[in-house]
C-alpha cells in the first residue's frame, strides 16, 4: 500500500470509530437539531409579518425564507463542538495509544475530520427534510437537495477548525466551549434572518465577509429559484477560503501536540 | 516469538529526558532487556519509569542517550517499533462508545492485519481474557478489571514482539490483581518479551525474572529479586517487649537491647519499630535462640518475636536511604508530547 492508500485506510476506520461515538449518543442529535428546529418553528409564526417589508423581494412566507439559514445553522452546530473529543481523547491517553499504532498521525486527524462532512450533511439534510415539510419550497429538485447537503458538509469541514483549535491549542473544555459560543453570532450577522437591505451599515459590511452569508445565499437560491452555477460556486469559493484558514491553523497546531 | 536471542529486547545507553530545561525526569539510565524476559522498573511515583515507558514506545523523544527496542532506534525508526510493539498505558486508554470486539478489531486494523487474522485473533483474546460474554457490549460499562483486560488485549492483537506495560494493575482490587498476574505469567511463558512498571513491590517479586529499581531518574540497582534480597545479607527480627520495654529505670529500649547484645549484633542494627525495636540480624533463624537467651537472662521480657526475610522495600531501603511507599508530589501534570 502506497502512504496515500495507506491514510485513507486509516482515516476510514478511525472515522468509523468517531463515527460510532456519534451515533451511539442520541443527545448528540437532539443538541445540535434542537435551536435550529425552535428557531425555524419559533420565529416563522412570530415574526410571520415581517416579509411584508420592502427587501424581502416578493417572498410571501417567512418559513421558507428562514429555512436557508436555519440549514446552515445546523451544520454549524453539528460540529461547533467537534474539537472536544480529540481533546477528551488527549486527557484519558487515547490519543497517546492511536500515537504508539504504526499509522501515520494525519490519519488520526482525518478520523475526526471526515465523519465531520457527514454528519454535518445529514443533520443539515434532516432540518432540511423537517422545512419541506412545513411548507418551503425546492425549486432545484432532488440534485437541489443533494448539493444543498454537500454543501452543508463542507461547511462543517471548513468550519471545524474553529473547534479544533481553541481545543488543540488550550487544551481546555471550557475555552473550547466558550469560543465555540463566540462564534454563533456569524449567523445572526449573515441574512439569516433579514435580507441585506435592511441591516444597519456595520452590520452589511460584517455580512458581506461573512462566509456563513454564502452558504446561505446558495442554500436560498437553490430552494426558492433554482439553480445557479454563479451563486453556487460563490459559496464553494467562500466555503474553500474558510477551509484553507481555519483548516491550516488546525494541522498546525496538531502537528505542535501530537508530532 | 522473538526469534533470535542475540539482539536484546531493549537495549538504551544514558537515556535522560529533561522537562521545561530543568526538571530532570530521567539522568542517563541505562539498561537491557533479552528476548522472553519479564524485566521490571520498580521505583515510588514520580521516579521516572512513565517517562523511560514513553520514550520507549515512541511518545517522547530524549533529551539525550539512545534506546533501541529489538534492534531498532526509537528516534530513528518509530514506525518499525510500533509495528512489533505492544503497549499499555497506566489508564486504560478506551473508547467508551466502541465494544470490546470493535475496540480489539481497530488494534487489529491499526496494525495492518487482514480481516481473518483479526476475527481469529479477537475470539481468541476475548476468550483469554474472559471477556466473551461482554464482547458486543460498550467498554464504557465495563469494570475497572475488564478494562484494564480489555486494554491489555488490545496491545497484543497483532501478536507483538514486545510488550510493554505501564503500571499495569494500578487501581485494581486485590482480586482483579492477582488474576491479571496470572495472565500476564501466561503470556510471558508463550513467549512475549515484557516490559513492565511497578510502585508495588510484591508485583516487582512476584512478576518480574529480572528488575531495575530506579529512583530520581536513576537505576540504583539492578538484578533478579532473589538476588537482590540476598544482596541485604541479613533479615529483620522485631521484639515486643515487656511493656514497651525496661520501665524501671525509664531508659530508652534501643539503647538498652544495644547494651544487652553487645557483641552478638552492631549496635547500628538495632532500630526503633512501632512494635518495640528491629534488629537485623544475618540467618535470624539460627541466631534467635541466642539472642531470646541473652535477653532472657539479663532481665528484659520478650513478648513477640516476628522474623521476616528481606523484601524488595528493605532493597530499596538500603540503596536509596528511604522507603518506596512514601509518596511524593512532583510528578509532572502533563508528560508531554
């Protein structure tokens, strides 16, 4: 087996490992579907009216305007807390025994990474799945669907690194967390929940940097008028930057802990 | 399994490992293992054998000195080292959502086994180790000793040429112990090279053909333990006396054994014990009778006697001036990468 064949090997079945440890906990799901779900049920019926703002460009229902950003919500959340289990298994030594096996260490890095792709496409899928049901639309049919949940899962690649790390670097569960919370606020200043138009000025100029906003833009396009390889390659690119940061600072600093 | 006895197990030369520039874990230890030893490091906390563990299984890189385990650098060489070695950390590192079956299945998979030899292999340790019955169940529900089996099974899937074990019963009942001694007698008579560390020195005795005591980083001796309990040359008789000792005059009772057995045993030999004083005396069985006689006839009442061969604890004792039970606080919190 070549190195390559080798760390994809090894990734596989480390990822299965990680994979397990996500499943087999069911508060997993529920923490990370809960917000997303509240929001979406939640603010379509309060905030019901408010499409009927010049802005919102002719959209009659909130839901469906919502449901984009609620699906990037999700995968966010589905690994805002990803860096934790690389840092409970630093603690109890396990990293220490996948450290001693005869595989390469980027392996081990990719075992937490990759499942990452998956569960945040599923879980974006799933709160996509519950949209549909209450009503929005998918203009973009079932590839819609599709590339709506790849588009989900890397993001959740992307982003993990900003878990990864404060967890690598503090190699403390609070700063972890605490960061992690820090950084729902991308979703607030993104058109999340009002198009661009109505933001105050400081408040566009955060949303225009904010790669979160690309997600959700394409996400929008998708489901309310089709597709478009314009919108959708904006929001691989943004994704892609996002990656390349945080994705760097990440091995680097793996490379500090676990070399 | 390791075929040729001629290259040693383990083999370092002034191995020293400095933490932060001046915290001194390790200075220059030197040692050697051959081919189906069970070789201890039995040293109090804090000594330095976690770190001449990790540096041996590739964890942690000296600060000076080599190791060579089978034949192969460990700075050099990592990845063939990990390949033919086994290894279990003090805490049994498991996975808490992965079965006992999945957890010794990724060893085997880590090790690049086929899938066949991996099956094989894992009914073969489950049932070993007695863990059959919990197989499909997760490690985190597991008890402390079934870990700690788990974990040991775990480190010897790909059937390694070396095994090396960091406190390896730390934390179990006396029970759970005893039965993992057994295991692990069983495993080195089939053939496995074993390293292994210890703060218990009844594990040392018991376990170990050959062991390093070490202390402060260094090794202060190093033999079989018979060896090195006959090396103390003398056992310990312990005397109660009659009321504590002589209460008329009020005299302290060392001094006055030191006085009454002037010429039979060196007055630096007789100490103060909880339970009266402690002599120690070379063949006590022989020289007892004499000595219960003497004190008999000068006076002094004997109302216990305790006659103990020398244990691993008095060796330690003689080499390092203290006792290997005392405990001390300056460990360092994370042993770094």
């Amino acid at each position: 087996m070549d190195r390559l064949t080798a760390l994809a090997f090894e990734s596989y079945h480390l990822g299965l490992r990680t994979t397990r440890r996500f499943l087999r906990v069911p508060a997993n799901w529920i923490s990370i579907l809960f917000f997303p779900l509240i929001q979406l049920l939640a603010f379509s019926q309060l905030y019901k009216d408010i499409v009927q703002l010049p802005g919102f460009g002719g959209e009659t229902s909130y839901l469906a305007y919502l449901a984009p950003g609620q699906v990037a919500f999700t995968a966010l959340m589905a690994v805002s807390w990803s860096g934790y289990g690389l840092l409970i298994e630093y603690r109890t030594g396990y990293l220490d025994k996948l450290r001693a096996y005869p595989i390469s260490r980027w392996a081990i890095l990719g075992g937490e990474m990759v499942p990452l792709f998956f569960q945040a496409a599923f879980m974006a899928g799933i709160l996509l799945a519950v949209s549909l049901l209450l009503g929005a639309g998918m203009a973009s049919g079932v590839g819609g669907f599709i590339l709506i949940m790849f588009l989900s899962g890397g993001f959740g690649v992307a982003f993990a690194g900003a878990s990864f790390i404060p967890a690598l670097l503090t190699k403390s569960e609070q700063a972890t967390g605490t960061i992690s919370l820090l950084l729902f606020p991308l979703v607030f200043l993104s058109t999340a929940f009002v198009p661009k138009a109505l933001m105050p000025g400081w408040m566009q100029v955060v949303n225009d940097w904010n790669p979160v906003t690309y997600l959700i833009e394409a996400i929008r396009f998708l489901m309310s008028t089709g597709f478009d390889w314009a919108v959708v390659s904006k929001a691989v690119v943004s994704l892609a930057i996002l990656g390349a940061v945080l994705q760097a600072v990440t091995f680097w600093a793996f490379r500090r802990l676990a070399g | 399994m390791l075929g040729s006895r001629a290259v040693p197990a383990i083999e370092t030369d002034g191995l020293t490992k400095v933490y932060g520039g001046d915290t001194k874990a390790l200075d220059g230890i030197t040692f050697r293992v051959d081919g189906g030893e069970l070789f201890g490091l039995l040293g109090p906390n804090g000594a330095g054998k976690t770190t001449a563990i990790r540096i041996l299984s590739t964890l942690l890189r000296p600060t000076a000195g080599s190791a060579r385990v089978l034949g192969l650098d460990v700075v050099a060489d990592p990845r063939q080292v990990r390949l033919r070695l086994g290894l279990a950390l003090q805490t049994p590192a498991l996975d808490a959502f992965s079965t006992g079956r999945e957890t010794l299945e990724l060893a085997g998979r880590m090790h690049g086994m086929k899938m066949l030899d991996i099956r094989r292999r894992t009914d073969e340790l489950l049932e070993l180790m007695g863990l059959s019955k919990v197989a499909t169940k997760l490690t985190g529900t597991y008890s402390g000793g079934m870990k700690r089996r788990l974990d040991l099974a775990s480190a010897l899937v790909h059937c390694p040429d070396l095994l090396i074990l960091d406190e390896p019963t730390e934390g179990l009942d006396p029970q759970s112990r005893s039965t993992l001694w057994e295991e692990l007698e069983r495993i080195n008579a089939a053939g496995t090279t074993m390293l292994l560390t210890t703060h218990y020195m009844e594990e040392a005795d018991r376990l170990c053909s050959r062991l390093a005591i070490i202390d402060s980083g260094s090794i202060v001796v190093e033999g079989g333990p018979e060896e090195l309990k006959h090396a103390i040359g003398a056992d310990t008789v312990v005397l109660q006396l009659d009321g504590g000792g002589p209460g008329a005059d009020g005299g302290d009772p060392v001094e006055h054994v030191r006085d009454l057995l002037d010429g039979m045993v060196p007055r630096d030999d007789v100490v103060a014990h909880p339970a009266g004083v402690s002599l120690s005396v070379p063949n006590a069985g022989g020289a007892v009778p004499d000595l219960l006689r003497r004190l008999e006839v000068n006076g002094l009442r004997v109302t216990g006697l305790q006659v103990r061969q020398p244990s691993l604890d008095d060796v330690f004792l003689k080499h390092t001036g203290r006792s290997i039970r005392e405990e001390s606080a300056d460990q360092p919190i994370l042993l770094g990468w």
